[in-house]
C-alpha cells in the first residue's frame, strides 16, 4: 500500500471530524439510532488511522472532534461518551491489532473498553452530576448481570468494530483515498 501525503492524511483527519460531530448531532437531537451514530463515530476515526503514519492526523481528529462538539452539541453526555469511550477506543484497537495473539489482543481491547466504561462513570458521576447507582437500582437488576450484559455489549462491538475495519480497509479504502 503507498503512503499518501500529508495533505491527504489532514483532509481525510478533516473529513472524519466533520462527519463526526454531524453524527453526534444527529445522536443528540433523534430518539433512534443514538448507540449506532457512536458506534460510527468511532469508527470515522480508523480511516486516518489506519494510513502509514496517520497516528497523529487521527489524534488531531479526535481532538478537534471532542473540542468542537462540547461547543456545539447541547447534550453533553453524547460528548462524554465520544471523549471517554467511542474516541478513544480506536487508538486501543490500533495498538491491540499489533499483538501477534489474536485471543490475547481480544482480551486486551476488552479490558481497555471496561477500563474507558469506567472512566466514562467516573465523567458521569463527577462531572455531569449524575447519580448512575440509582439509575441502575431503578432497573431493579443484581449488579453481576448487567456487568454479564456489558461484557457481553463490549465483546459485540470489538467484533463488528473488527469487521467493518477489515471491510474499510480491504474494499472501501482504496475507493476513497486516492493513491496516484
């Protein structure tokens, strides 16, 4: 695969924030499809990524992308959990994806997202004031089984994560990022 310049690796870290924070919009004012549009604007972040040194231009992505939808977006808990959790778990998979073990990198992404679950908590609770163990007792459920449901949740979105970043890169990267 040959490197694209610069400038192509900021106009696609550029495209990925735009279509970001539209997203999280979109997560903000509609009562469907919220999870989906954070599971998307995690995955806008692979496309500067996953370039040869896009490390940098993705971190610049992500940043801009966190800055500019705490400006904009009303609802700040979509921000939250793009900042804490779905932003951030693309450079996870980015450094996981270099362990030769398939199962240990598995096991790694899947402590990076409860450890990014938590921090998310930790945001909730501290700073947007929310009261999460009541919201969870008013679910009337034991604790280990909606621990049994998020471990459950994590492992499903490192697996479609996984594919749609393998379909990206082997069929619509090419299509996208003009090599010549």
């Amino acid at each position: 695969m040959r490197s694209v310049s610069n400038t192509t690796k900021l106009a696609l870290a550029a495209m990925s924030t735009a279509l970001s924070v539209l997203f999280l919009y979109a997560a903000s004012i509609l009562n469907t499809s919220r999870l989906a549009l954070l599971f998307l604007t995690s995955l806008l972040l692979w496309i500067p990524l996953n370039e040869k040194k896009g490390f940098f231009y993705a971190l610049l992505s992500y940043a801009a992308t966190a800055l500019l939808s705490f400006l904009i977006i009303p609802d700040k808990s979509f921000c939250a959990a793009y900042a804490s959790v779905f932003g951030s778990y693309c450079f996870i998979k980015f450094i996981c994806d270099k362990i030769p073990s398939k199962l240990f990198a598995f096991l790694m992404k899947l402590i990076g997202c409860n450890i990014l679950a938590g921090i998310l908590l930790l945001v909730a609770l501290f700073l947007m004031n929310m009261d999460i163990i009541a919201l969870i007792d008013s679910y009337a459920v034991e604790y280990w089984i909606i621990v049994l449901i998020a471990e459950a949740a994590f492992s499903a979105f490192i697996l479609l994560y996984d594919f749609l970043a393998r379909v990206f890169d082997k069929e619509l990267r090419r299509k996208l990022v003009n090599r010549n």
